[in-house]
C-alpha cells in the first residue's frame, strides 16, 4: 500500500486516519473516552510533568545562548540577504501572532483564579499577597517561556527552508539521523515523523480553537440565558466551519490579513479602554511589579515542583504542566508563521524579538484585564463576585466582569466578535499550515486537504471537550498532554541537527573564505572578516575602474 501511495499522500493519509479514530472512538464511547482523558491527564502530569518544566526552561537557555554565541550573526536567509519586512511590520505581525483566543480566555480568569486559589498553596487566598502572586504567575504562563517554545521551533524552520532551501518539514530537519538508518526503514521512519508532528499541531489548534468555543458558549449563556450543552457547542463549530469553508474559497492571504488586523485592533481597543475607564495607576502599578517579580523568580517558577508534598501537584499539572504541554503541541503552527515573517533576520534579531516583543504585550493583557479584576476584588464592589464567577465557571469570567463595567453588553458583544474572529482565522490558517505539512511542505496546498483538515480539527475539537466532562477543559488539557509527549523528543533531535548545522554552516564559512584570499583578517570571525573581505572586493574593483579610466584617456 505504501508503495502506491506518494509521500505526501502517505502523511495525509496515516495522520488523518488517527484523528478520524480518535473522533470515532470518542463519539462511540463516549464515557470510555472521557474515563481515559481523565486517566491520562493525571498520569501524564504526575510521570512527566518535570519533562515538560525541564524542557521548556531549556530551550529558553538555550534560545538566549544561541543568539550570544557565535552564531547569533548566521542569517535565516542568504548570507547577504535583508529582511523581507521592516522592522515595524515584522514587530506588528508578531504582535498580532501573540494575541490569540487563549490570551483572551486565560488573561482576566488566571489571575482571578490564582488570586482565590494561590499556586501550590503558598499562602492564603483572597488576600493582597495572592493578588500580586497571580500576577506574578500569570505573567510567567505567558511570558518568555511559551515563546521560547514556538520560537526554537521557527527559529529550526526558517534556517532549513531559507538558508539551506529546503523544506521545513520535520523529516527533512532529521534527514542527518534518519539516513543513518538501514534504508527499509529510512521512509517509514520519515512518514512517521511527520505523522507525529501533523497530529500534535491538530492537537494544539483543537485545544486553542476549543478554549474559545467554550468562552463563546460561556458568554451566550452569561447574555442570553443559551445551554451550556454539547449541543450549542455544536452550533458554534458549525457556524465557524462554514466561515472558514468561504474564507478558504476566496482566498488565504487578504483574509487572513483583513482579519488578523481586525481582531489586533479589538484586543488593542479593549486594552484601552479597561485601562483608561478603569483604575488606570493601580493597573500601570501591577504590571511593573508583575514584571519585576517575574523576572525575580524566572528560575524558581521554572522549575518549580513539590515532589516532598502533594499539596502542589493537581495545581501544576492544570496550569504549567498544561501550558507547557499546549505550547509544545502547538509550536509547529506558530513556528511555521513566525518562520515565514523572519526571513532574512539573523538569528539574534529572531531570538531577541520573538522573545520579547509578544510576551510583552500578553503581559501587558494580562496586567490590564487581570489587574483591574483584582481591583474590583481588593477595593471595588464586586465582593467576591467576579472570584465566584470565575471559580465557577472559568469561561464566563471576563463577561462577568464587562457586566460590572458601563457599556457592558456592547463590551461583551466586542468580546464574542474578537473570540469569533478568532476562531475562523486560527482554523483557516491551521488548516492552511496542516494541509502544507501533508503536501511536502508546497506553498499551495490542494483545497480538499485544507478543507478536510479544517473539518478534522473541528471534529477532534468537539471530541476532546465531550471527553472533558461539564466543561471541557480537561478533555483539552488531555489532548494536548497526550500529543505533546512524543513531539518533545522530536523537538530534542531537531535541536541537535541545527547545532550541528550551524556548526558545519560556519566552518564552511571560513573554508570558503580561506580558499579564496589565502587568510583572514587577525582578529575577526566569519562574518566580520565576510565583511571585510568584500569591503576589499569593492575597493580593489573602484581602483581597477579608475586604473582602467586614466588608461583610455592616455590612449585617447
């Protein structure tokens, strides 16, 4: 069978068969689906939650590292090639790749949970010093570390698909390992990488696109009174498949564009205006402390685990260990957007902006939004209502709180929109990103296999929340646990061959340099004496032309 099939056909095929499983089984067994969802998210989080805590503080190591090193200079393009985009539209469109329905999900609810119930139960809850604690650790969900693990995923495509012109499939990135193999075994190996790579990528798209069903739903509820059933979910998948169906009929580039500018624009408006109506020095004031305090303690939280008590484990394994988990399963996604805008950067612009720029600004979210819940908590009038709420029912927290803001069934419309719009924009573009990585990475991926994916992803969507019981949560915390374990090890080798690369990529650098001109200039590295060096071409090229221009004259 393989042989009939082409490669990429073998890829759509095995991984698109997986997840039609995975939605059969659910639908058929419902309760022995949901048992196991359960079953693993524990069992994941206890064996392996420090996998994914060591994993992600060492790719931010080894993230920062690298753009330090040596090789920080090594361009993610030609050697003398420039950006494609300007600095101000590259840092726009990361500010728009680091806006997305999760922020918009967890940014009030995470501080307003973290304030009623504090991480590992350090201290009281309901207190001022919970209330600078949740700050301090949502601020850490959100910052460095989750980019770290979209970055080191972009930061591998972008050097194979612009420096080395190859395609950003993870095959190709592990061709150096999997060629060692016997030669039966090469393919199958390499259909099977990609495999995982496809199914951990729907995984994470399904956990974000679910996030934002259940807030919409929440919010319907919270309105108008709609069910919180399977049932309105249903609905809200089918309205979102079929703006997605017409958007990927009339085009991918302007839509995604129009829309990513839109939904920027709300979440910015939004952004304004709790800061400027709220209390706009308490919340300035809570994101320099935020700020501060998470810088203090970045290697405590990141490795922070409580193997000598028990007090502290449910907790990590339903905020870090499930942060983690989804940013690991979702990198491929983000990684092959914010690879695609970088084209021409080096790898230390990469590295500082990407780290830097779209953790600022979910902080910046987070600090707004979270910081003016907890003021109507410490000093307001909301009494314990907006932590009820929440506690509650996470997915109606923020339209709990626009309901104590003036304006707010305009304000909670605004919101429905912008987690709408989101929602039709990341299923187009992750169908988009999919279908490419079950085409052998083409540009123009076939319409069916975008369209089948985006109806795949739904489907999985809507099984992994059955699964997760009333509200679904667990059911997505489960599948991005589930998928993320084998991508980590993959991510490892994929590490491995870009050190190497990289290592090979500038000793060819100074072989090439050597050969030609017999030495260096003292003192310089590759690019500097690359630099040098053509400084000196174009010299000895203007004196040749002025050698040349005083001899016709003297002939003349």
């Amino acid at each position: 069978m393989s042989k009939l099939l082409s490669r990429s056909q073998r890829v759509y095929t095995g991984s698109a068969l997986i997840i039609l499983a995975l939605v059969i089984v659910g639908a058929s067994f419902p309760k022995a689906f949901s048992n196991f969802a359960t079953s693993a998210l524990n069992s994941i989080a206890h064996v392996f939650g420090w996998l994914y805590l060591l994993s992600v503080f060492g790719f931010v190591i080894f993230l920062v590292g690298l753009a330090l090193s040596r090789y920080g200079k090594i361009r993610l393009g030609e050697p003398y090639s420039q950006p494609e985009y300007s600095f101000f539209s590259w840092v726009s469109m990361l500010l728009a790749a680091g806006f997305g329905v999760g922020l918009v999900f967890y940014g009030l609810a995470e501080p307003v949970l973290h304030y009623l119930n504090p991480p590992y139960n350090d201290m009281p809850g309901s207190s001022p010093e919970s209330a600078r604690y949740a700050i301090q650790y949502s601020f850490f969900h959100w910052g460095i570390s989750q980019w770290a693990g979209f970055s080191i995923v972009g930061l591998i495509i972008a050097y194979f698909q612009f420096r080395k012109n190859e395609s950003g499939l993870v095959s190709t990135v592990l061709a150096p390992l999997t060629n060692r193999l016997p030669k039966p075994a090469r393919q199958p190996t390499s259909d099977s990488l990609n495999i995982l790579a496809v199914v951990a990528t729907v995984m994470g798209v399904a956990t974000s696109l679910g996030l934002g069903v259940l807030q919409i739903n929440g919010g319907l509820n919270q309105m108008f009174g709609v069910p919180d059933t399977t049932l309105w979910k249903f609905i809200i998948l089918g309205v979102m498949c079929a703006c997605y169906t017409v958007s990927s009929y009339s085009g991918l580039d302007k839509g995604i564009q129009w829309l990513s500018n839109i939904n920027l624009a709300l979440c910015l408006g939004l952004m304004g205006w709790v800061l400027f109506t709220g209390p706009t020095l308490f919340i300035l004031n809570t994101i320099v402390v935020g700020i501060g305090d998470y810088i203090s303690n970045f290697i405590t939280m990141s490795l922070r685990m409580d193997p000598f008590e028990d007090t502290g484990e449910d907790w990590i394994s339903t905020w870090t260990v499930f942060y983690w988990a989804w940013v690991i399963a979702w990198s491929p996604f983000v990684g092959t957007f914010v690879a695609r805008i970088s084209k021409g950067r080096t790898i230390r612009e990469y590295v500082m902006g990407v780290l830097i720029v779209p953790p600022l600004l979910a902080c910046g979210f987070i600090g707004v939004f979270g910081g003016a819940g907890l003021h109507m908590e410490l000093f307001g009038d909301a009494g314990g209502a907006l932590t009820a709420a929440a506690d509650k029912d996470i997915t109606s927290a923020l339209f709990s709180f626009f309901g104590m803001m003036p304006f707010s069934t305009a304000l909670s419309i605004l919101a429905m929109c912008l987690i709408f719009v989101f929602l039709v924009t990341s299923a187009d573009s992750a169908s988009y990103i999919v279908a490419q990585m079950t085409d052998e990475g083409s540009l123009e991926p076939p319409l069916y296999k975008r369209l089948s994916w985006g109806l795949l992803i739904s489907a999985i969507c809507l099984t992994l929340i059955s699964a997760g019981g009333e509200n679904g949560l667990k059911g997505l915390q489960t599948g991005s646990l589930l998928a993320a374990l084998p991508f980590v090890f993959i991510l490892y080798m994929m590490v491995f061959v870009l050190v190497r690369e990289l290592r090979d990529d500038r000793r060819r650098m100074l072989l090439d340099l050597y050969e030609k001109h017999e030495s260096m200039p003292v003192g310089a590295d590759a690019f500097e004496a690359r630099d040098i060096l053509n400084d000196v071409w174009d010299d000895e090229d203007l004196e040749d032309a002025d050698d040349e221009g005083k001899r016709s004259k003297s002939d003349s």
